[in-house]
C-alpha cells in the first residue's frame, strides 16, 4: 500500500486526536513479519527520533561529560547496529549522566544507556547485550506499532505518548507531558511482552554476529533483578516493589522471558564468545556512581545540590531518592515527602503563591508566614481523603532566587501525623543555603577498579563502601558475586568511594 506522511506528520505536529485508520502495511526485514506501522515511514521515524531524542537526554541529566566512555559506548553500539537488517539508520548512542539503571530506544536509531547500568555490567558483551536489545526495539519498529495501534483504537497520538512508550509507567507519562509540553490521552506504558521477548531475539542474534557471548545477556538479566530488590530494600520497601524508572518497571522479566533468553543464548552459542572484561572496567574506571552534582547528592537522611547550594534532610524514617524532577522521601505507614522547585507566576510572595497557585481553590487550614534561616516562607495544611484514608498535606514554600520557589510537600495518613509532626518539622527548618566553601566539599562517589591481592576479601573490600550495613549487598552486587562467592580467581574488583 503506498504510504502518505501528509495526515501523519499533520496530526503529530498538531497533537492530533484521531488519524484516520488506513497506512502502511509492511513485512519487517527483522523479524520477516508483517505489521501495520500507520502513516509512519522510515524517514517519519528518522524526523521524530531526531525530534525528541535530545529532550529525552536532557530529562535524565544529560550527556555524562567523559568523551572517552561516550566513544568506547558508540564503538560497541555501532558494532552491534552493523550486523542488524536495517543499517541505514542514523544511529546515535549516549550515555546519560544519570544514577538510573536503564536505557531506552527512540525511533530512527536513537539509544540511551545510563552510566547507573553501565556500574553494573561486569564486561563489554553485558553492555553490548543490551545495547542489541535496544537496536532490536528500533529494528522491529516497535514504537511505530505503539502509535499505529493507538491509531486504530482513535486515541490521540503525540510526543508524550511516544515517550510514554519509552519511558514506562506514571512518571514516564508524566516525563513525556514535560518534554513535549502537550498532555496525551493515554500514556503507553512501556513494550508489550511480546515486543521485549522479541527484542531479546534480536538482541542475541546481532551481539552473537558481533562474536560477543550471549550468555552475557542472560547473565545480566539476573544482575537487574537482583538490583531492583536491593533497590526497594535499602528504600525500606518490598523487593518486589521498583520505582517507574527502574529498568525492570519499564522492561519487565518474567519468568518466560530469561527462559527464552536462555534458549536463544544455548542455541546462539560461539566458541570462545568476547566478554572483554578487563578491557571494560578500564573504560568505567573513575565513573560517577549514584548520584551526580549536577542533580543533587543524596548522603543518608540529607539531600545536598552543591551547583544551586542548598540541602535539607528528610524527616527522621524516611529514605531519600532523587529522582529527575523531585526528590522523593519514603516514611512509615506511606507517609511520603516530594521537594521539587517551581516558578511563581503570579504571586510577589510564598505566602500568595500558596494560595493563589500551588493550591488554589483548596480548602487551606493552618496559613502563616515563616523564616527558615533566614530566607522568607509559607506554610499551610489541606486534609484530603484518598484511596480509603485521611491524608494530612503539609505545603512548604521557601522562596528562592529569580521568582522561583523551593516546594516541600508532606503526605501523612491523619492516624499517625501526630507521630510525625516533630520530624516533619525539623525536615522543614533544616532547609539551608549553602556557601561557596560548603558546595565545594561535596563530592560525588566513584567507581574505582583495583586488582585484588590474596590477602583480600569480600568483607574487607566492602568495608570502604558507603552504604553501612548494605555494603556486602552493593559489593557483591556490582561485581557479580553470588551471595557465597569468594575472590577466588578475580584479578581485579570494582569499589565505590568517594
């Protein structure tokens, strides 16, 4: 059927609501299958990837500033992307500057991979598994499908769902709205199950034409799950419970998954497979792990930006996470805080701003002017009953520089906010400019290679870690070690430190 990209690229262009149910039907040369793309061509795939790719990278901290790992990272993309079915694609790889563990593919060749997944690979053929899973997300033309099938089902198409396709989950939805400064119908959370284990074929097939081992990617399969549990444990949550930007939330593994994994990975196998392992912890050697100054360090209880210089600490209980438009704090029994920042339109004080714009028309109780070291704020109090409870919100309006407001809003279920009150105060009032010597002092963790002596141990090695009484856990975690592994025959080991 010939194809017109004349409605298509009208209706993106304009957020359209409906694109009439008629487009291309192609045969992949991928997976040699037949499927209905829409209006979307090759080059209407090239144009959006190109269109949204740098939103999606400035979303997740931007480009990590090392042009050694960001060059090494394209090598190997490169490499896999070569031996794909569809090799005229302008393919650009990146490594976000961000602590996430995940990465993501837009159309027209455009991947991402975190230097927070990259601090867990143990070798070059992990990176490169996920790498090829990626490209085979392109290749299929999964997110083309996405769109069409949104098509056929009259649901507006725009940025923000085709984000929300890459992205996965609420915040994913929300990340996609930000980016494009359009609101969707309807978020499309992540590949369907059959588009991931389809991924996975790909993957394995264009990494084992690379000569790289593809068990590496099965391997590597279980180092994110296990992550993820770890993840929500040091959180204070369920292991089973992963935050939307996980890697496991928005490329989910169940069971049948590594299953298929594992039989691709039999039947794919080569003799002497590369794994590179030594050649890849050179590359890594010195990166930032976990979070970065440009977004804000998390320590323990605190949280400090030593580029905007400020830090505050959460309530007593709870557990920090940064997350790319908030930082989020986790208490008991659901009591949450979220700090964000946020611009006054039309309000000259924190005080109006409250009222006017952060909740206006809300039902405010307990409003009043405070001074929190020294810079100007408000305060006040909205009850709310959601999913079965009496939730308790206490707004904080901090007045920062340029129009601008520091936010902290706390969410307390009503039967224990008297329990919390002291803590939440103290979180308030902890809020604090920071000099110029003070920003200077605060320095992000690394991740530092050193060769291992006969001497050494698990438990010594991770003693030098910053994560108390998780150190075993991230250690071992970081270098693949199982729970009773030893340093038997490992020549060199990965360590955090700052």
């Amino acid at each position: 059927m010939n194809c017109s990209r004349r409605h298509f690229n009208k209706a993106l262009l304009a957020g359209a609501a409906f694109v009439p149910l008629c487009g291309c039907v192609t045969t992949n040369p991928a997976t040699g299958d037949t499927s209905f793309t829409g209006f979307m061509d090759q080059d209407d795939e090239i144009r959006l990837g190109q269109q949204e790719y740098p939103k999606l990278v400035a979303q997740f901290g931007g480009a990590y500033e090392n042009q050694r790992l960001q060059s090494y990272i394209t090598s190997i993309g490169n490499d896999v992307a070569s031996r794909s079915e569809v090799t005229d694609l302008p393919y650009e790889f990146t490594v976000l500057d961000s602590p996430i563990v995940n990465a993501f593919a837009l159309p027209g060749g455009k991947i991402a991979i975190s230097r927070g997944l990259l601090a867990l690979a143990s070798n070059e053929a992990e990176v490169a598994g996920v790498l090829a899973h990626e490209v085979g997300h392109v290749t299929a033309r999964h997110t083309a499908q996405r769109i069409a099938s949104a098509q056929a089902a009259q649901v507006g198409v725009m940025g923000a769902t085709i984000l929300g396709a890459v992205l996965g989950g609420s915040l994913g939805a929300q990340a996609g709205q930000q980016l494009t400064g359009t609101a969707a119908t309807v978020a499309i959370q992540g590949y369907s199950r059959s588009q991931e284990l389809e991924a996975d074929e790909l993957g394995i097939r264009y990494m084992s034409r690379a000569r790289y081992d593809p068990e590496a990617m099965v391997e590597f399969l279980a180092t994110l799950r296990d992550n993820s549990r770890l993840d929500a444990e040091m959180a204070g949550r369920s292991p089973d419970d992963v935050d939307d930007f996980d890697i496991m939330a928005t490329h989910p593994q169940p069971a049948e998954r590594v299953r298929q994994a594992t039989s691709l990975a039999a039947n794919a196998y080569i003799p002497d497979g590369r794994l590179d392992r030594a050649e890849y912890l050179q590359e890594i050697n010195g990166m930032i792990y976990g979070d970065s100054p440009k977004q804000g360090i998390v320590r323990g209880n605190s949280f400090e930006h030593p580029e905007l210089r400020f830090a505050f600490d959460a309530p007593q209980g709870y557990s920090l996470i940064n997350q790319p438009n908030a930082v989020i704090a986790r208490g008991p029994q659901g009591a949450q805080m979220v700090f964000t920042m946020a611009r006054m339109q039309n309000s000259r004080d924190p005080v109006s701003y409250i009222r006017n714009e952060w909740a206006k028309g809300a039902n405010l109780g307990n409003e009043q002017a405070i001074t929190v070291n020294g810079l100007q704020g408000a305060t006040a109090t909205v009850r709310q009953r959601q999913n079965g409870r009496d939730i308790s919100f206490r707004l904080v309006a901090i007045e920062a520089d340029r129009g601008r407001v520091y936010r902290m809003l706390y969410a307390t279920p009503v039967s224990v906010a008297g329990q919390l009150d002291s803590s939440i105060r103290d979180s308030v009032y902890s809020f604090r400019r920071l000099s110029a010597e003070e920003a200077s002092k605060i320095k992000p963790f690394r991740v530092i290679v050193v060769p291992v002596d006969q001497s050494d141990s698990v438990e010594r090695l991770a003693s030098t870690m910053p994560y108390g009484r998780f150190n075993d856990d991230v250690f071992r975690l970081i270098n693949d070690l199982g729970e009773r592994d030893t340093l038997a025959g490992v020549d060199e080991i990965k360590v955090v430190t700052s």
